[in-house]
C-alpha cells in the first residue's frame, strides 16, 4: 500500500463497481488486515483495517471522480509503529505530503 493516498469507508457505504473477479487477496504479519490488489497491474484498491475491522481504507485513486491530486496535503502516518502495537492504541504521524500544481 506505499504511496496510495486512502480515505475511510465502512462495507455497507462501499461499493465496487466493475472489475471485482479481478482482485486478490493478502493478509501478512497478524493476518487482520485483508488487502486487495488487481490482478493486473497490481493496484492496490482497498484493505480492511487492522487498527479497526469495521472499517476499511480505500485508495482514493480508485475512486469515481476524485484524484490522488485533489489532496493539496496529506497527512503520513508511522506504518512502523502501529496503533494495534501499542497499549494506547496511539496512531503516530510521520509527516506530510504537500502537492503544489503548476500555476
Ligand atoms: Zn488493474
């Protein structure tokens, strides 16, 4: 999931619209979080979170009418120290990324 730019979403306010035979799944490490790819090109489009189930992060690449670029800054979060690591379930950040578009 490097570099994709992912928003929340619940399953029930989440649709796929086309291409769903085409996507494959992995799970690693504790195996909570289900990540899904496209068999073809190997984007990622969607994971269950593993900081909460219910919940799922879905790269805004993959959807209807929004661009990665739509962002002007996005806030990174510290992928090594995970909220599911530690006692307080701390989410630690990063940094963040800044998009400047050509005047
Ligand atoms: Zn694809």
């Amino acid at each position: 999931m490097r570099g994709a730019i992912a928003v929340t979403s619940t399953d029930d306010n989440f649709t796929i619209l086309e291409g769903a035979e085409q996507l494959a799944t992995y799970r690693f490490n504790t195996r909570t979080a289900e990540h899904h790819f496209c068999r073809n090109c190997g984007i990622y489009t969607h994971h269950k979170r593993r900081s909460n189930p219910d919940q799922l992060g879905v790269n805004v690449a993959c959807l209807e009418g929004i661009s990665p670029f739509d962002f002007r800054e996005v806030v990174v979060y510290d992928g090594q120290r995970h909220p599911g690591d530690n006692p307080a379930h701390r989410t630690y950040t990063a940094g963040t990324l800044t998009f400047t578009p050509v005047e």
